[in-house]
C-alpha cells in the first residue's frame, strides 16, 4: 500500500538526491565539491565565463604554433638560411609565455 504523502512532503522528483563518496579519495571530494558548487551558482542563476580560459588558450596556442613554425622553417631552410627568422621566434616565445603566466596568476 502506497504511503500517503502530507501537503508539505517533497515529491520524489524535488527531493535533493545525496551525493555519497569515500571519504578518503580526495580526487572524488573534490568532483562532488565542484559539482555541487556549479549545481547552487546555476541555480542562482549564474552564468559560467570561460574568457580567461579563452585567453590562455590562445596564447599557450600561439607559443606552440611559433615554435612549431621555427622548427618547420629550420628544417626547409638550414641554419645560416634561417637565422633572422629563428631570431625572431627565439624573441617572440619568451614573451608570449610571459603573457601566459600572468594570466594563469590572475585566475
């Protein structure tokens, strides 16, 4: 026989489902951790920005495709052929991975 349910009592789809983990995997606390904290923002409705993330994207892709087009040019020019452009991305890397690391310490 079905339980009657009061005026009050929460349906079955309203009722908050609990989140049970081992308290020794810290990797699981901090998922469900994570998680919980999106689930209450969203709720209140708080939107996600990814622009910071965007950014050093971008900026850690940028560093990989200049040295990627340094070891390319290198290889189809040899070295005495290539010198000024290798200058150039030798010059232009350290500061892009400046940029970089100052984005990553402001998030």
């Amino acid at each position: 026989m079905p339980q009657k349910r009061g005026k009050n009592a929460p349906d079955s789809s309203e009722a908050e489902e609990k989140i049970v983990i081992d308290r020794w995997d810290a990797a699981a606390l901090r998922n469900a951790l994570d998680d919980s904290a999106k689930k209450y923002l969203t709720s209140r409705s708080v939107n996600e920005d990814f622009h910071y993330t965007d950014i050093r994207l971008g900026l850690a892709i940028t560093a990989c495709l200049c040295s990627v087009l340094a070891l390319t040019v290198d290889y189809f020019f040899p070295y005495p052929k290539s010198h000024h452009f290798l200058i150039v991305c030798v010059a232009i890397y350290p500061l892009v991975l400046r940029f970089l690391h100052f984005f990553l310490l402001k998030a």
